[in-house]
C-alpha cells in the first residue's frame, strides 16, 4: 500500500514514515500543501495533517473531492474540537486521528479504510481463487502458496485494489514508481507477463492499448 503522507513536524514527519515502511507500506513524505496535491494521484490513502506552511489541509482536502479524488483521506491534527471532527468528515475526510495518537491505531485505520474501499472484509483478501494476505505479503493461488517479488505483489495489490475494474497502465506505473522516471512501460508489461506465469493466465486480463482487468 502507497500512502501519502502530509505533515510538516519533521520530527513527527520522519517518525511517521519511518513506521509505516516498517509495516511494510510505501511512504511518500511531503511538507506543504502544493506538494501534497501533487503527489495525491499516485497513492492507495492519504493521511492529512490540517495545519501546513502554506495553507490550510482541509483546503487540500475540498480540492482532492472537488476534483473527483475518492483516495481514502485520513486526518492527523493536534486539534481535538468536536466542530474540526465534523468539518473535516463533512469536507469529505474518512477518519480523524487527534494527535498524539498510537501508531499502530494508525496503521489499523489505514488498512481499514483501504479494505472498504476494494470491498474487502478482512486484511486476506480473496478474489475468486485467489487470497492474498496483505499483512503478512503472502499469497495462494486455489490454496498453493505462490512466491511473488515485492514489485510484483505491489503491481499484484494496486489490482486487487479495483477488483474487476479496467487498470490503466499510467496508474500501475505511477503506483509501481511514483512520480519519478524510474522504469518503463516495458518493464510493467514484464512485471504483468511474471505474474500471468505465477498466477494463470486468465487471471490478469489485457485492454490492448489502456490496461489491465483482475479476474475474479
């Protein structure tokens, strides 16, 4: 999971990020406000803090939903007034975290937002005769455990996360990379052809031209 992390502490910042890489996530650390709307297309949840050197997080927050961005958002604020709660869940937030707050509460709303958000009950996610455990990274096909690189069970994750649902390859790249030039359409289409001979074939399905569809 590609979370977007906005908070400018950079004691509390570095921390954070730290903690999330430890619980095996990808972290992208950003500052300010124009940052954070630059980063945001690229991540599985976002989590906001309201206070920024150039502006306002919740402003942050209206633009992403005014724009038509679902991406899970999770407010992190050292206010605690019942009206910041409100205003935030109203501004279209998915939870609120008052600070100081445990780290692993943290990553259990993270991983709870990104569940509902791909329809998912649990942390194993299961998909016809697929089940990935995205805890543990772990994952069985019709029960026979398969051994995936990290790059592969993140292309495998940013699937499963729209179960059924056309991929665009921009958007695998971008969760694969980021915003960075590193790699290559070719070297996804690789990544996508490794995980068809680990997988089967007729799990991952192709739109010549635009993406890739998971299969139930």
């Amino acid at each position: 999971m590609r979370i977007l992390l906005v908070e400018d502490d950079l004691q509390l910042g570095a921390a954070l990020q730290r903690a999330l890489e430890q619980a095996l996530m990808d972290a992208v650390w950003v500052r300010r406000c124009a940052d954070g709307l630059a980063h945001c297309g690229n991540c599985d949840a976002i989590l906001l803090d309201l206070t920024l050197p150039d502006g306002e997080g919740m402003d942050l927050l209206r633009q992403l939903r005014d724009a038509g961005n679902t991406v899970p958002v999770i407010v992190i604020t050292a206010r605690d007034r019942l009206d910041d709660r409100l205003r935030a869940l109203e501004s279209g937030a998915d939870d609120f975290l008052s600070k100081p707050f445990d780290v692993e509460e943290m990553i259990a709303r993270l991983r709870a937002v990104r569940r509902r958000v791909g329809g998912y009950a649990s942390d194993e996610w299961r998909l016809g005769g697929l089940r990935i455990d995205t805890v543990r990274h772990q994952v069985w096909r019709d029960e026979q455990p398969v051994e995936l690189s990290l790059t592969e069970f993140r292309l495998l994750m940013a699937l499963a996360g729209m179960p059924k649902q056309l991929v665009s390859k921009d958007r695998l790249h971008r969760r694969l990379y980021g915003d960075s030039d590193d790699g290559s359409l070719n070297a996804l289409e690789v990544h996508i052809h490794n995980l068809r001979k680990k997988l089967g074939a007729e799990l991952i399905v192709t739109v010549r031209g635009v993406g890739y569809r998971l299969q139930g």
